[in-house]
C-alpha cells in the first residue's frame, strides 16, 4: 500500500485530519486544557516525527535543478538554498530549530532504516506565515504541494505514484479529503491493509486549510460540520499509509495531547494601527449584520452559535459538501477511527466559523476564492482569474481590504506560464470545486458600512 500512495502519509492531514476543537462548556465559555498537556502536544507537533522518511536528503538537495530560477549551491551556501527552497514550495519559516528545514517538513529515516531522508507534517499546510514569522496554526497560504511533490521524486530518481485525484491547482490549497480517502480505501473495516481499494464514490476537491485558533469553540469540526470535535482520533488518519491498529492505538495518548495543544492555540494580533472609532461604527454593524452566524466577541468574550447554514442559504461552492459519499462516511465509521465519535451522514451545507484572527487567515471562503474581506462583502467585485502573491512579506499585506494584494486577469489573458510552479500562481474560480460565489450577505452594505465592518474585523 504504501508503495502506491506513498507521500501522501502526512499530506492528508492539512485540511481534514488535524481540525478538531473542543466544546465549550457554556456559551463564551470553554474549559481550561491541562498545561502539561498542552506542553507535550506542542512538542509533538513541532518537533516530533511520526512517519519513515518518504524522500532522500538528495531529493532535497537537487530538487533546485528544476526550477525556473537559479538555486543556490545547497553544499556552498546551505542557509541560502534553505530560503530558496522554503520561498519556492511555499513553505513558511521554523518556530524551532529543524534541523535546516522549513517549517511542515521532518527529517527522519529511510524504509531501510539507515539513509536519511525526509516527510512532510501537518505543518505544511497548517504552518503558514505573515510578515516572515512562521506561525503555527496559521493556513499556509503559500504551498504548492504538487510541485513539491512531484519534484522530490524526480530529485530522488523515482517516478512518482499516479493520482487518481488532482493535489492542488493553485498555491495555498491542497486536496486533503482526497487524500484521506484513498487511504482509507486501502484498509479494511478492522485496519488490515487491503492489496485492492475499496470503492469510495467520492469526488472532493482542494481546499484552503483551516485556522487552527478557530476549533476550540466548535462542537463538531471540518468545514460541512458532520465530525464531533471532541474526535482525537481523526487527528491520526494521516497515518494510515503505515501504522497497524496496535500502533495506533499506542500512539492515542500523544495525539490527546495534540488535540489538547491545537484547543489552545490563540490568534496573532493584528500588528498595524486600528482606528478605534471606525471600529466601533463596524462592531454594530456586525452585531446586527453577522453575530447570527459568526457569533459575538466583547470584551474578548466569544460566544459562537455554530451555525450550519444551509447550502441554498449559503451560496457557496457546494464540491466540498456534496463530494463526500455515505459511503465513505460509512466505512470511516465501520473502524477504529469512528468508534466513539462517528460521522453524521446529515448533509446540510457549512459552518460559519467563529471569526477570531481572521486578519491572517485569507484567503477567504472554504476554498480560499476570496483574496479580501472587501472583496468577500462585496460579491460583484470578486475577481474571477487573479494572481497569488509571491509571499507573506507585508508589502504584500492589504491593510485596507485586509487580505493579500492582487492582479485580477481578464478571461482572455492568458500568461502563458512557463512551468507548473508558474502556473500556480494563477487562481481560476471556473476550476472544480474553486467557485467564488455565494456569501453575499455583505453586498446590501453601503461602503461606509462596508469599511467600517473590516476596521472591527481587525480587532478579533
């Protein structure tokens, strides 16, 4: 099995897998997570690797033969082709020492227990960055897993495994649900590893992962609502490529821990100025126009209703809802992973999420089609085709839309990109589960009310 998935041991878990919050235990309110707990989940996620390495430290160091531009000599100048590396995949700095990676990558060993090599985290994608300070919990705006991907296996002299699903077509999403279901579809209902996948009829498509700082004021996770929150187990999917139920089943307590430390996260602060007065004018607007839905923040005082809002409500794109089969929901629950907390075959539409650090988390919408929160409140100036920014540095930061700066393209312009890594700079809403419709509750705003909405939005 893990020969013809290989690599995709971790990468599942970006949108999917490590999304899980904790009930609060009365509006506003949720209990305190255990410190020491919160300390060992910290660690586990930064530092801890729990999978064989899937590609060679050669991969890593010749991976820059590949690229448009000219990399730096990784024997010459290590820090230098380290940067390159992390600015040309996407991936964000390291809160720790990592042992010359970028933050989402692990080194570790080889199947043959002894070369060296290297596996993606949940940090990949859940390890993003703003103004050049990686941020745990922060969406990773920036990778392009695909390119990453299939570049490592050139770099490793291997041919990468064929995908009956598209990764990602565009830089800051990846197709996590597709991933886990193939996983799955290679295991039995008792975890036993099948030579032939199931069938699972499922058809999801690459999303924009999920701000970790929002789950712990959620009762049920993931964008369409159907999982318990309180599910730790869903946090080891990403492990199915090669983990026993044995294995699993010792690994749970590190992975409460984990559950207990992503419960605890908190967003960053908006570092620029606010005006306080706009602010104000914008708090009532929300509290009239929003706080059904999103909930309500005084005082630093969350209460969040955890609305799932109908999909003919909504709008919008239904690809991530309706992808899903039941019988993929049904196998899901047949084993261990869904014992105790199993998903609810219900489908309604999606869950408007508590809105806190929403400064740092565009793009916006579940599938990341919103590059601001002008844009997002005001539906007819979406761009259709527009560009990804070549970073997180601040000169790229919005401070009035609040979101990241972009080149909208008209339909007939096409940049004619010279390499896939190119091309995935470009978003295109016309694309499989991409569509930037729907939520157009803001557009009955006039723009005063608009602006001032986004001056309080700052300040959650």
């Amino acid at each position: 099995m893990r020969a013809i998935i290989g690599g995709l041991s971790w990468a599942w878990v970006f949108a999917v897998a490590l999304g899980p919050c904790a009930s609060p235990a009365a509006a506003g309110e949720r209990p305190e997570p255990d410190p020491e707990a919160v300390e060992r989940g910290r660690l586990a996620i930064v530092e801890q690797g729990f999978l064989k390495a899937q590609w060679s430290d050669k991969a890593y160091r010749e991976a820059g033969k590949f690229w448009d531009e000219p990399a730096p000599d990784p024997d010459k100048d290590p820090e230098g082709y380290a940067r390159a590396f992390a600015r040309h995949y996407g991936f964000s700095p390291p809160v720790v020492p990592n042992d010359g990676l970028p933050m989402g990558l692990k080194r570790s060993t080889m199947d043959d227990g002894t070369t060296r090599g290297f596996q993606v985290d949940c940090l990949v994608c859940h390890g993003g960055s703003i103004g050049g300070r990686g941020v745990v919990g922060m969406p990773n705006s920036q990778i392009d897993y695909e390119t990453f991907f299939f570049d490592m296996y050139r770099a490793d002299d291997r041919r990468a495994p064929l995908l009956p699903f598209i990764l990602n077509t565009t830089r800051g999403t990846t197709n996590a649900g597709m991933m886990a279901i193939v996983l799955f579809s290679f295991r039995n209902p008792d975890l036993s590893p099948r030579v032939f996948p199931l069938p699972m009829g499922s058809n999801l498509p690459e999303l924009d992962a999920p701000a970790w700082w929002t789950l712990k004021y959620k009762d049920v996770m993931y964008y369409d609502g159907r999982t318990p929150a309180d599910s730790w187990r869903a946090d080891m999917q990403f492990l199915l490529a090669e983990k026993s139920l044995a294995e699993f089943q010792e690994l749970e307590p590190v992975f409460r821990d984990v559950h207990a430390y992503i419960k605890s996260i908190e967003p960053p602060k908006y570092p620029f100025p606010i005006d306080a007065e706009k602010a104000e004018r914008g708090r009532r607007v929300f509290k009239k126009h929003c706080a059904e839905c999103h909930g309500t923040y005084d005082g630093g005082k969350v209460e969040f209703p955890g609305e799932i809002v109908p999909l003919d409500v909504v709008g919008t794109d239904p690809a991530r809802l309706e992808g899903l089969s039941d019988l993929a929901i049904n196998h899901f629950n047949a084993t261990w992973f869904g014992e105790e907390h199993p998903v609810t075959l219900d489908r309604e539409g999606y869950q408007a999420p508590p809105l806190v650090g929403i400064w740092a988390s565009a793009p916006y919408l579940h599938n990341g089609s919103v590059p601001t929160l002008a844009t997002l409140l005001n539906s007819p100036t979406r761009p259709k085709r527009f560009t990804r920014p070549p970073s997180t540095d601040f000169e790229h930061y919005d401070q009035r839309n609040v979101g990241w700066k972009f080149r909208e393209l008209a339909p007939d312009d096409d940049p004619k990109p010279k390499s896939p890594h190119q091309a995935h700079f470009l978003f295109d809403s016309s694309r499989y589960g991409l569509g930037n419709g729907g939520h157009t509750f803001g557009d009955k705003l006039s723009d005063d009310h608009r602006f001032d909405l986004i001056e309080y939005l700052k300040t959650l």
